[in-house]
C-alpha cells in the first residue's frame, strides 16, 4: 500500500491574533499556494479566527483542513499553544493551562522554547514538570527564531515525552511555508497528528535555510528604531500596516520555499 502524506502547518495567526494581519481568505489562497494540506491557526489567547476559517473552508469546499488551536500567553508573560480546541482557554497559570488543553482532549506544544522574550524554557526546565507523563510537541525549528535559539532547541531532542515540530510563526502572508511538517497519513486528521507526536509514524520536519549568527525575523525594523522619536497618530496605523503588509508580501514573495531537512523521524 502506498503511503499518503501531508504538508502541515502547526503555528500561525490570522488578523484575529493582536498582531496577525493576514485576512481568512488570503490564508486559504496561500495555503494553496504553498502546498499545505493542514493549518493549525494558533492566534494569541483567541480561538475565534480559528473558528472563522474552519467555516470559510466549508462555505468554500476547498480542501484545507483546520486545527482549532491557541497560542495562550501565561501569566509569566510565555507561551503555550493548544491544538484541537473546542473553545477559547481560560486559565493563564501553566498548570491550569495544561489540565484545561488535556481535560478538553487537546494536545500541548512549545513554541519557540527558548526564544528570550516568551519561551516556555527561557529560564530553565522546570516548566516540564507540569507536562510529564503527556503527548507534548516542542518547536525544533521556529522560521521567526534565530540561529542560536533554534540551535539550542536541539537540546531538548534528548528529554523524554518531547517531540520536535517546526513552525512558521506566520504573521504575514510571505511568511507561510518558511517551515512545514511533512507527516503520513493514518484514518483521519486527528489520529495522525497524534501517531506524529507519540513518535509511532514516520514524519519530516523542514525549515527555511538559516545561518550561524541570523537573527530573529523582523518586522518593519525602521519603524521600531524611530518609534520612541517620531510617532505615528493613531488614526493612521491601520493604513501603515496594510502598506507594510504588501510591501512586506512584494519583498519577500508568497508562495513555495525553498527548505531543507530540519529533522527526520523513522
């Protein structure tokens, strides 16, 4: 029998997320044109642009499967995203995040594990102990992080109960497709991811090519420098970030990337 296979997407943000500005129907054309199969929309502390897709994707017919997830920002100011949610997270302590993903039959991953701003593990491994005995992925390669952090993500290749994933960290339509989870397919959707995670199917892990000393993705980085300087009235933000989106999606390009192998399993 002839093995089937699926290009998934664990983390990005719609314009539902504080700072996603990619719009529902411009996500399902990207997807397509990227090659995904499955986006996992993981919008920060809200699972409504999620919700949202997952029907523009049936009102459409298209082919795109949706995982509900969140990317829930704790009390500590870290991050930790749930997969198959049935709705929005309440709790922002770490245990009380992790009971409510589980209790509700979700699966847990740590985005950008070390990353100095928001990483679960930035100051230690003892957040691990809230998610022993759990299926728990944690980003091998995030296509936002550095070289360093992603670099030092290998580590936790070693830790038991953890496995690895790769994530875009999508904000703008030019950054789908930095990373993909290449992942076979078994039954359905849910039983496949799963298999993924409990490390009991072949998957591949791929990323956008980085080099040593590569910085974190940026942002309208002029802006930023001169922003404590010269600030822009309000009234005229969205506009500037609309021109910042399709200059951002000119500059950078949408659509295939060119990857190489992150990591390989079975």
């Amino acid at each position: 029998m002839t093995s089937r296979w699926i290009n998934v997407e664990f983390h990005c943000h719609t314009v539902r997320s504080s700072d996603g500005m990619i719009p529902h129907d411009s996500m399902i054309r990207t997807a397509a044109a990227v090659g995904l199969d499955v986006i996992a929309i993981t919008d920060h502390d809200t699972v409504e642009g999620a919700l949202e897709l997952r029907e523009r994707v049936k009102e459409q017919g298209v082919s795109l499967q949706i995982i509900v997830g969140e990317e829930r920002t704790l009390a500590d100011g870290s991050h930790l995203i749930g997969l198959f949610l049935q709705r929005g997270l309440q709790a922002k302590e770490l245990g009380d995040v992790v009971e409510e993903i589980y209790g509700a039959g979700g699966l847990c991953l740590i985005p950008h594990p070390f990353r100095r701003k928001d990483g679960l593990l930035r100051n230690g491994l003892e957040p691990l102990r809230f998610l022993e005995g759990r299926v728990v992925g944690f980003e091998l390669f995030s296509a936002k992080c550095s070289f360093a952090e992603n670099a030092r993500a290998r580590e936790l290749l070693a830790v038991p109960g953890l496995s690895p994933f790769g994530g875009s960290d999508a904000h703008y339509e030019s950054d789908l497709g930095e990373s993909m989870n290449v992942v076979e397919w078994h039954e359905d959707l849910r039983t496949s991811i799963q298999r993924m995670f409990e490390k009991s199917a072949p998957y591949q892990i791929l990323g956008k090519p980085q080099a040593n000393g590569d910085s974190e993705r940026l942002y309208a980085p002029l802006y930023y420098r001169v922003k404590k300087r010269v600030r822009l009235p309000k009234v005229f933000l969205p506009a500037a970030k609309q021109c910042y989106r399709h200059y951002r999606n000119w500059r950078v390009g949408i659509g295939r990337k060119a990857l190489r192998e992150i990591h390989r399993h079975g």
